[in-house]
C-alpha cells in the first residue's frame, strides 16, 4: 500500500481519485481542493466536484485558501506520502511542497506535453483543430507544467467532439494510465524531459474569447463552438442586438462571396450563415435567456431570415 494525499477540484479530477480509490493499492490520507464558490443568481456556495465525491467516500477533505499556509504544510509533513497525486488543483505549489512526498508530486494534465501547458488545455486541443489529444503523467516542478513525464496516452479527436465529450474520454483515460504508472515510478521509472521547442500555452479562458468572429473562416469557427461546448458557449448577436448562442454546426464546404455574419439560407431545420471563407451551417442555438434547442425550434419562434446579419452588437 502506498500513502497519497490528493489534490484536484473540478469534475476532470475526480476520475483519478475514484480510480485510486478503486485500485486497492493506495491509501487516501487527505483530499486537498479549492475552497467552495458562491455561484449562480443565489450566489449559494457550491462544493467543488472533489470535494463532493470525497465526502461521499468519507474521505477526509481540507480546503486551503493558499495551499502553502504553514499550518497545511505542516499537515503534509505529518502525512509523509508516498505521492501528492494533483489533477486539475488550481494552484501552484511551492517547492517546500514539491519536496515532501517520497516519490514526488504526480500530475494528471490533459494534454500530450509539452503542448498546452496550462488551465485550458482540452478547449484549446479542439478550437486550434487538433487531431488528437491525451494525457500526460508528469512529474511536478515549480514551473507551469514544465515537469519531466513518465507515461502518456494519445484520444483521436473526430470532427465532430466537443470539449464535454473529449474531458469524459481524457477524464478516464487518464484516471487508468495514472494507477497504472504510479506503481512503475516508485519502482524507479526515470521520465523524460519535455521540449521546451514544442511547447504551447492554454491560458485561461474569458468570456470574450467564445465570441463568434465570422470572418474567421468556417473550420475555425466550428472548431470555437466544439471547444466551448458545454460551456461557456460560442455566441454571436441577432439583428435586434440580443445574444445568441450557437451550440452545434456543420462545415459546408460551400463557398461564399456574401458578408461574413450573413444569413444565406434558412430551411425548416436549420440555417447557414457565410464565415470568411464558406458557409457554415448552424443547428442548435439558445436565444437569450431561453434554453438550449434545435435550430428548427428557433426558426419557428423568431428566428432568422435570410440576409439577416449576425454579430452586429449595439
């Protein structure tokens, strides 16, 4: 049996604290994730995912506001793992932590590295159109995934997947590669350095970054929608200045001469609208303040007409 306190806080996490859990071979001393969020119109606190399934498994739980309070070093000293396993954590940890456990601080990062390092590294596999992604088992340093890595597994990307599908497929593909390296690093597995010459960035998302630029051209744009499905959703504006959101498209392959945003066909299920390039063709949106739905029930409401332009904000 080895000691292992883990660290980690949205959903992505939770399926390699579940399959150490499972694997029988580890001890949990502690879970370590972020403190609870005020969220929604109510502004309620909300547990984070860790935190809710380590409860569920009556596992103890600690929330640092900074993880490198003394008083929680100190705790991780008491502990004396054999590995602080991290997914997904949200903050940095110091060097003092980096030295404590026996076989050092494993992280679970969902990207083949060295490409994107970073917080968003499954939205950005898609909206940059990469075939494939993965996830890497890395040994952890100071700097932002720069660490030494020790195994991967490779997920083709289809063109088709969006960012809730691919995080389920990296969430368990990397949850079984993590158990079945650990043992192999406490047996002496030596990782490999990572080329700083291929290295890219993830950087966190804003709100700004899901706006719909139709001059972009109609890969890119599909790509944009993938990647921020489920959340926080590509959108672009009506004609009336209301938002949309535009949830699921089809590349065309036709071409277009028409403005970039223009609406240039509308049937009874879908419509297409021109990108810098081709048409793409739109079908699933949500209307402000309405719920997600098929472009065949918001072209029975108010929809769009042809010749309509999106994107236009007041």
């Amino acid at each position: 049996m080895w000691n292992v306190v883990f660290m980690g806080t949205p959903d992505f996490a939770t399926g390699s604290l579940r399959a150490l859990l499972e694997a029988g071979d580890y001890t949990i001393q502690a879970v370590a994730t972020q403190p609870d969020r005020p969220k929604g119109r109510g502004q309620k606190m909300v547990e984070t995912p860790v935190k809710a399934f380590a409860l569920q498994h009556g596992l103890p739980v600690y929330q640092p506001l900074k993880v490198k309070e003394p008083e929680f070093v100190a705790k991780l000293r008491e502990w004396n793992p054999d590995f602080i396993v991290v997914a997904a954590f949200g903050q940095f940890l110091t060097q003092e932590i980096l030295d404590i456990p026996r076989y050092g601080c494993i992280n679970v990062h969902a990207s083949l590295l060295p490409k994107y390092r970073g917080a968003a590294p499954i939205q950005y596999a898609i909206m940059k159109g990469e075939k494939e992604s993965g996830v890497t088992i890395m040994r952890m340093e100071k700097g932002m995934d720069t660490g030494a890595m020790y195994s991967k597994v490779a997920v083709p990307i289809d063109d088709e997947m969006n960012f809730a599908r691919l995080h389920d497929l990296l969430m368990e593909k990397g949850a079984a590669l993590l158990v079945e390296t650990l043992p192999k690093i406490a047996a002496g597995l030596q990782p490999e350095l990572q080329n700083e010459n291929e290295a890219t960035l993830a950087t966190l998302l804003t709100k700004e970054m899901a706006r719909i630029n139709w001059n972009l051209s109609a890969k890119e744009i599909h790509d944009l929608v993938r990647g921020f499905d489920p959340a926080p959703g590509a959108f672009t504006f009506l004609p009336d200045g209301k938002l949309l959101k535009v949830w699921e498209t089809r590349i065309t392959g036709k071409k277009t001469e028409q403005i970039p945003g223009t609406v240039t066909s509308v049937t009874k299920k879908e419509f297409s609208v021109a990108c810098g390039d081709e048409e793409l063709r739109v079908l699933t949106v949500q209307p402000e303040s309405k719920k997600r739905m098929p472009a065949a029930v918001f072209l029975n409401g108010r929809g769009v007409e042809t010749g309509d332009v999106l994107g236009i904000h007041p």
